[in-house]
C-alpha cells in the first residue's frame, strides 16, 4: 500500500536557470518546478497578447481620430464653400427681383404715356397695395423709408421662393408686353389708314386718338431735371408724318407762333376743349375751317424750339393744359 502511494506522489520536476556574469564571479541558479514555468509561460504570452491588442487599437484610434478630423476639416470646406455659393445666388436673385420691379415700372410709364390700359399683374409680387384711403397706389410722397422685420439668413428654400417669384413676374410681363405691343400696333395701324387715305374717324368732340405715329420722346410734365415742365407730350417720327385731328372741332390758329412752337394749330372743340399741335413742317388748315377726327391738319417738322422732327400736343380744359395721355386711345 505505501509503494503504491509513493509512485502515486511522484516528485515534481525541477527547471534551473543559470545565469553565468561575462566577467567571472559566482553563478546564480533560480529552480522553477515544471507547474511554476508552466505558469509563468502563460502570464508571459497572455500579458504580449494583452500589449499586442492595446497597441493595435491605440494604432486604430489614432488613425481613426486622424481621418475624422481630415472629414470634418473637408466638410467645413465644402460648407464653406456653398454657403459663399448660395450668398452669391442670393444677390442675383436679389438684382433679379429688382430688375422685374425696374421692367413693370417701365412698361407702367409706357402704358401711362401711350393712354393704354394699366397693366394687369397676375402674381401677387407684382401688384400695388390699398393706401390709408383705400385707393390704389403707395399712398406716399417718397419721403418715407421705414423697413424692419426679423433678420432671417439666406437658404435653398427662401432663395427658390424668390426665383419662383421672378419667374412668375417674367412670364406675366412678357405677356402683359405683347399685350401692349398689339395694342399700339392696332392703333398706329388703324391711324395710319385713315391718315393715308383721308378718310374722316368717327366724329366726337373729346379727343380720342393719337394725332401722330412716332414714338414719345418727352412726356407730359416735369424735365430735364426738374428744370422745365412740359405742359404736352411729344411724339416723334419722320419729317412730313401726317398730323391729325383728334377730335372733331373748329380751326382757331393755323400758322407761325413766336412763342416757341413754330407752325402751329390750335383746334377748338367746343365745352372748354382746345387741342393744340406745335413745330409742324406745313400747316394743312386755316383758321375758322371745320375739321373732323382723323382729318390731316399739319405735317411733322421742326419749326420752334425744337431739336428734330415731331409734334407737340397738348391737351387744355378750359385754358389749363392737362396730361394729353388720359385722351389718347
């Protein structure tokens, strides 16, 4: 029974290390057992796998964090860059929408010196308010520029509203403009037929046509500034377009006026109407003769004070010239 325990309860074996000095002296052993270096084997490789791993991901990590500030740097570029490409969008849209404003103006002044009818805006940019009295128009003298609202930046969505806005605004004027083109075409057409011809318009003793074709090259009222006001319309075109009546009535002056209109006509329609028509080349009526609407009275020249071809109209009520516009038709 004990030589069985005995070979049971084997003797461990032993490891030496020896560690011999390069200069002589004595040599030191350390005797590890067989379970002890076994032991300290695995501490020793888990201990370099530890290392391994913490270096690794410390390796990861830096090259990560590296690459997520290069992204981040990358992206603040590309922000950069499209905010400075929506700030430059913004003001062409901007110089968009006030250029629209600067073309409805136009027209509108056209439409007010041609007697046409006020355009008719389709888009809600584009049309006029109430004032205090509830009549249309800005109400204001011009004197006035109070703004205010939030300060609200630039972005995609706003921008395309404007856009939106302008494009809108373009294709109502372009139609508002041909609208207006066929108009005057209609009306220098119809003037030219009866001019030519000689034939007589329908009678009426208000003005009611244009007493030229041509084009307006001063309007009724202020000029030059401020400096002058004109109390007619100028209509320019070629020397010797026929001028006509444009209103049925009586022949007051026909021929030279010192006053600065050169040849002259003056035609009175009777109820405080007078029509008058200035710088003409040859005067085509004598005073005291009837004439009819539409009936050739003058033809265009540059008599007066003038700089070239075209004929001054006016328009008076009772003595008191009036914008000739509200009567061309």
């Amino acid at each position: 029974m004990a030589d069985e325990n005995k070979k049971e309860l084997k003797e461990e074996q032993e490891y030496t290390i020896k560690f011999i000095p390069s200069q002589g002296g004595d040599v030191k052993n350390i005797r590890l057992s067989e379970s002890t270096l076994k032991i300290g084997l695995a501490s020793l490789l888990a201990i370099a796998l530890l290392f391994v791993g913490a270096f690794s991901y410390a390796v990861y990590s830096t090259f990560a964090v590296r690459s997520g500030v290069s992204e981040v740097r990358e992206l603040r570029e590309v922000n950069k860059i499209q905010q400075e490409q929506l700030l430059n969008l913004s003001k062409k849209a901007n110089a968009l929408q006030e250029q629209m404003d600067q073309l409805r103006q136009l027209e509108n002044d056209i439409r007010r010196m041609s007697g046409a009818a006020p355009a008719k805006d389709g888009d809600a940019q584009t049309q006029q308010s109430p004032d205090a009295s509830g009549s249309e128009g800005s109400g204001g003298d011009g004197t006035h520029d109070g703004q205010g609202g939030p300060v609200v930046q630039p972005d995609i969505q706003n921008v395309g509203q404007v856009l939106d806005l302008v494009e809108q605004g373009l294709a109502v004027r372009r139609q508002s403009l041909l609208e207006l083109k066929e108009q005057l075409q209609q009306r220098q057409q119809a003037l030219g037929t009866y001019a030519q011809s000689g034939l007589n318009m329908p009678g009426g003793t208000v003005p009611a046509i244009w007493p030229a074709r041509g084009d307006v090259s001063s309007p009724y009222g202020l000029r030059w500034n401020g400096s002058d006001f004109h109390p007619g319309i100028d209509i320019a075109n070629d020397m010797g377009t026929p001028i006509v009546a444009t209103a049925d009535g009586v022949v007051t002056t026909a021929g030279w006026n010192s006053g600065g209109y050169g040849n002259m006509v003056d035609i009175d329609h009777g109820n405080g109407i007078m029509t008058r028509y200035g710088h003409a080349m040859q005067v085509a009526v004598v005073a005291g003769q009837h004439v009819r609407r539409g009936q050739i009275i003058a033809y265009m020249g540059s008599t007066g004070f003038s700089t070239g071809p075209h004929v001054h109209y006016e328009v008076r009520i009772n003595g008191t010239p009036v914008n000739p516009s509200t009567y061309l038709h």
